[in-house]
C-alpha cells in the first residue's frame, strides 16, 4: 500500500545527514523532492502546493537535540503534516439514532460499493455486535441485487430482498419498515452506480437521501483512481451531505494520491479502507497511523489490534499448552499457524504493519509467500491424521502418495518437510524459554538491517 510514495518520501528524508541544524538550502531541496513525490503519487496540486508550505515553514531553522538527525527533525515533521493532511484523528461511524440506523452507500460503479457494504456489515455485526440488514437500490443490474444477496450470506447479515424494475424510494421505505419491526439495529442501503456522473444517477441519490435522512451518507471511492477520486467525492458531497468517505483497493494503491487528497478537496473524513478482497479486510482509517506507515514506521497499534480481533485465542492457548507440556509439535499444529496467517492478511499484510516492513515486503516479492502458504496447505491437507502427528513416518512411497494428492512434485513435500523441521525447532526453544537466544538466531538468518 502506497509503496511508490512511501519509498520516495524515505529517501528524501534519508538524504539529510550532518549538520545540527536544518538550514534554509537543506529544506528547499528536500521540499523539492517531496512536491515532486506526492505529485508523482497523483496528489491533488493544492494538497501538494499546502503540504509542502506548512513544512517549509516549521522545518526552517528548526533545532536538531542531540537524539536527532537532521533527517529525524523533518521526519517528525513531515509526518505530523501527513497526519493533519490526511484528517488528523479517526472518526467513527455515528450510530446515535433511534434504531434502525440508516446508512446509505454511494459512489461510481466499479468502486468496490457492494462489496464493501457486506464488509461493512460484517464489522458492525462482529465488533459492534449489532444487528445488520442490508437492501440493495440499484435495480437497473439484476446482478447487483443477486451479488448483495450473496455478499449478505457470505458475511451472516440479513438481506432485504429487492427486483430490477421497482422503484428504489419504494424498495428503501420498505426496508426500513422491516428493520423497524425487527428491531435491527442498522439498515445499509445499496444504491445504483454509474460508470461515470450523470444528472439522472446524482437526482435519484438526491431523492433516496431525502426520504431516508440516513445518519451516515458514505461516499465509497477505488483510491487506484487517484485525485480523480477526489474530484468525483466533491461532486457528491455537493448533491448529498456526506458524512465520510471509504477508500477502497487500497492494497493495489501503490501511489497514495486518493488517501491524501479526498480530505483536503472534499473536508469529509475517510472513516474506513479498503485493503483486500476479504470480507474482513476493512480497517479503521487512522491518519496517524496511515502517516507512520506512508513513512516507514509501521503501525504497530494496528498489528495488535489485528492480532487480537483475528487470532483464535483458543486454539493458540491450546498450542501454548501443549508445547508448555513438552508435547510435539507436529503438521497439524504447523497448517494452523499458516491459516491464522492467512486469516489476518497473510504474510504482506503483516509485514506493511511492522517498522521498516516495506522493504521486507520488496525482499519477499520474488518468494511469492501467500502462494506458498497455500500449497503448503494443500499439501498437508493430502497428508493422512497419523502422518500430521507422526511426521517422521513420512518416507519416500509416502511423499509420492502425498504429493499426487496435492497435485505437485516429491520435491515440494520434501521442502514443506524442511520448513516443518526448522518451525519446530524454534518451537522446542520457546517451549524450553529461550525467546532471546531463538531471536539471535533468527537474526542471523534475516538479510542484513532486516531486525534492526
């Protein structure tokens, strides 16, 4: 996410080494390079133009203390700037409403719109604990009702049926009657998209808003569009008053142009990004953390947060236990690890959350790790309940067998079976205590400044 910015704005700071204090000539080459930067990563000229004048102005001059470098100083900078530009502080979804609380989605067609409604009712249904219908308006694509209704499934919320043909004020009224009689807590209502603006798409969301007089209007927009996403959200927030905005495919956005313009061009907040296809991969728009992580810094908050709503906690308690009574661990124990992985983003999502994770990330890219994760799986899946337990049974007709039920080669299941040695050899060195020795060996084996 954001890597092309995240690389050029690290050099740049990277750069300034030396003096005690950052002088004049200093600051107007490295505010060169970060205009040059952000306009490269498709920021809207006048966020361009502001940023980099609020940094001149506070980096001129500015003292170095002793536990800083110059390239430290206009790091602390540059990042508080960021987080301003990207809105400051998080902003919540307001609920406070007599039930059902009505939010109306809204944006072009392709932005990701229904799906990110079902993500959306996952989260309030998940960590809310609330009670989520969803009806879709959009009745010029029978397909986008039928693709709702399969999101609403995927996800375990209620879906309001709906056909191509009725009239969307109609559809909606219904719907919030329902909810009301239900006693659900929250309506989010799908509406009609367009490949592009148009008078008939704005008039009818127009009309939608004000029949419903929703408690959150969201504007969803693909950050991939760049400033054009800033553009397209102000055309919105002047037909309907938007309450915020959802970036969406931000884990294709290598550029970051939507995420730093959006606020600036439109004054709404961006409440939650998009940042894979998973209906969980929807994270609370931090711009503080969004700033560390646009700078190299990680998002460590994030991680943990991650970690705790996503990790089965039992089943990691179960695997404590058993390494603490100094039982095996063995194949099953080694495909669980992997599929509590994949359920938090897999490996890249992991690694954009960690200090310097960006460059572990490019190291990575040719390792392919989710795929490998994957077959990995697969493999141990072809593998008998005895074999997981008692991996030291599996020789040579054994690996044949498993590697034809996975579909690949001898090689592949011996390859897994090296991993699985090595996995289980740091397992034995937690069990046993020894984190910081198992930690020295790990470092060892990183590419140089990977743990630093």
């Amino acid at each position: 996410m954001f890597e092309n910015l995240s690389s050029r704005l690290t050099r740049t700071l990277d750069a300034l080494r030396g003096q005690g204090r950052l002088t004049e000539d200093q600051v107007n080459t490295a505010a060169r390079e970060l205009r040059m930067a952000l306009l490269e990563a498709d920021v809207a000229l006048p966020v361009v133009r502001d940023f980099v004048e609020r940094v001149k102005a506070r980096a001129v001059g500015q003292e170095v203390t002793q536990s800083l470098t110059p390239g430290q100083a206009l790091l602390r900078i540059v990042q508080q700037e960021l987080t301003e530009v990207l809105g400051g502080t998080a902003e919540a979804l307001n609920l406070r409403t007599q039930p059902p609380a009505i939010l109306l989605m809204c944006g072009l067609q392709g932005s990701g719109k229904t799906t990110t409604t079902g993500k959306l009712a996952l989260r309030l249904r998940e960590v809310d604990k609330k009670k989520v219908l969803v009806v879709s308006c959009d009745v010029y694509r029978p397909a986008a009702i039928e693709q709702l209704k399969i999101v609403a499934a995927g996800v375990g919320v209620e879906w309001f049926p709906s056909e191509a043909g009725q009239d969307p004020l109609a559809i909606a009224a219904a719907a919030v009657e329902y909810a009301r009689k239900q006693y659900l807590d929250v309506l989010i209502v799908d509406t009609a998209g367009r490949t592009s603006i148009d008078g008939a798409m704005m008039k009818e969301i127009a009309a939608l808003h004000a029949a419903l007089n929703p408690i959150e209007t969201l504007f969803v927009v693909d950050s991939m569009t760049g400033q054009d996403a800033a553009k397209t959200a102000k055309v919105f927030s002047e037909t309907v008053p938007l309450t915020g905005v959802i970036l969406t495919k931000a884990d294709g956005d290598s550029r970051g142009g939507a995420a730093l313009s959006v606020r600036h061009v439109t004054g709404k907040p961006v409440k939650f990004i998009g940042v894979g296809e998973k209906s969980a991969a929807l994270e609370v728009f931090h711009p503080d953390r969004i700033a560390a992580r646009i700078l190299g810094q990680g998002d460590m908050l994030g991680l943990i947060e991650e970690t705790a709503r996503k990790v089965d906690a039992e089943a990691a308690a179960k695997l404590a236990g058993k390494l603490k009574s100094k039982k095996s661990f063995d194949l099953g124990d080694f495909r669980e690890q992997m599929q509590q992985m994949q359920n938090m983003g897999g490996v890249e999502s992991l690694l954009e959350k960690l200090p310097g994770g960006a460059k572990m990330q490019a190291q990575l890219q040719k390792a392919q790790p989710e795929r490998e994760i994957k077959r990995a799986v697969a493999i141990i899946n072809s593998m008998t309940l005895q074999e997981r337990r008692f991996p030291d049974l599996i020789k040579a007709s054994r690996k044949r067998r498993i590697a034809a039920g996975a579909g690949m080669e001898v090689q592949e299941v011996n390859k897994l079976l090296r991993q699985f040695d090595q996995t289980r050899e740091m397992m034995k060195k937690l069990s046993g205590g020894g984190m910081a020795k198992l930690m020295r060996s790990l470092a060892g084996r990183m590419p140089p400044g990977m743990m630093r």
